[in-house]
C-alpha cells in the first residue's frame, strides 16, 4: 500500500466529474488500498480517489470511533450514488483533506440510502444517518465535483477560495 499525494484547493482536478468503475481490477483493489491508507495516514474519514488525482467513482471511508488498527471499519464504495434521502435535515461540522484545516458547518439530509459495488463485484444498498450519511453525501458530492464548500454563503465560498489560491501561488514560488 502506498500513500499517495491528496490534490488541494484550487487545483481545478477537484471539480472533475468522475467516471464509472466499468469492472472491479487489480487496479481498482490496489487503489482503493491506497486510498485507505492515505486517508488514515492524513488523518480523514473519507477520501474519494479524484483527491488523489483519479478520476474513477470510488470512494473509501472509515467513521469508526477507535483509532485502534484492529477496530477499524474501512468501507470501500464502488460507483456510489444516493437512492433517498430524508427531508430531514442536520448539520455537521465537515473538513475535507483537499482544503486542509478549514471546518465549516453543513446541512444535509440526516438520513440517507445509498446504493455501491463493493470489492466483491456485488451490489449492496444501505441506510446512514449521522456521521456516515454525512460522509456518505460529501463523498459522492466530490465525484460530481463538488465541494462542501459550495453549500456556504458566496462570501465564505469566496475566502476560502482566496486564501487557498494565495497559498498556492506562495507554493510555487517557493517550489
């Protein structure tokens, strides 16, 4: 397993819409290997592979409590989509690997259906609430190109923005 360099904010990858996983490869089990190990290693809960620069619908997640190696829950989502989602709405605090150390709070449906391929080939369909329907729903948004920052105001939307971009011009000046 390898950890592999995240893609940050404004790198313009992030607004890919990923494509569909066709079959499930060596390939696709080797990157989702890699995605885990990357998203434990940075530390996160989700990581969709076009933050590493793939544009292919998988996604990993971990929203186990225990940083223990032995009670981790790695889940591994194959063309993920959303089925239903309650009218009920809930707000988490949400980060995202790709805009690092910035938290915003977020309203999304509570619940969720969301429907995957697991490794296995097979089709699997599963409810979340909490902080796995919130996972779930910011995940898939990153597979459209989405960020969670598009759920704030234009003005929060737009620091961020600013901030990342000068970050980033500082980078390259110094690279």
């Amino acid at each position: 397993m390898t950890i592999r360099p995240l893609v940050i904010l404004p790198d313009s990858r992030l607004r890919l819409v990923s494509k569909p996983v066709e079959r499930i490869t060596d390939e696709i089990r080797t990157l989702a290997d890699d995605m885990l190990e990357t998203m434990y290693h940075a530390p996160g809960v989700g990581l969709a592979a076009i933050q590493i620069g793939i544009d292919l619908r998988v996604v990993t997640m971990d929203v186990s409590k225990s940083e223990a190696e032995g009670e981790r829950q790695p889940m591994v989502l194959i063309n993920p989509e959303i089925v239903s989602s309650s009218e009920e709405l809930s707000v988490y605090e949400e980060g995202c690997l790709s805009i690092p150390e910035y938290y915003e709070e977020v309203e999304r449906p509570t619940r969720v259906r969301f429907r995957y391929m697991n490794l296995e080939g097979a089709t699997v369909e599963q409810d979340a609430d909490g902080l796995l329907a919130t996972c779930v729903q910011h995940e898939i948004d990153h597979l459209n190109g989405v960020l969670f920052i598009d759920y704030l105001s234009k003005l929060k939307r737009d620091r961020v923005m600013t901030k990342f971009k000068k970050a980033a011009k500082r980078e390259e000046k110094t690279a």
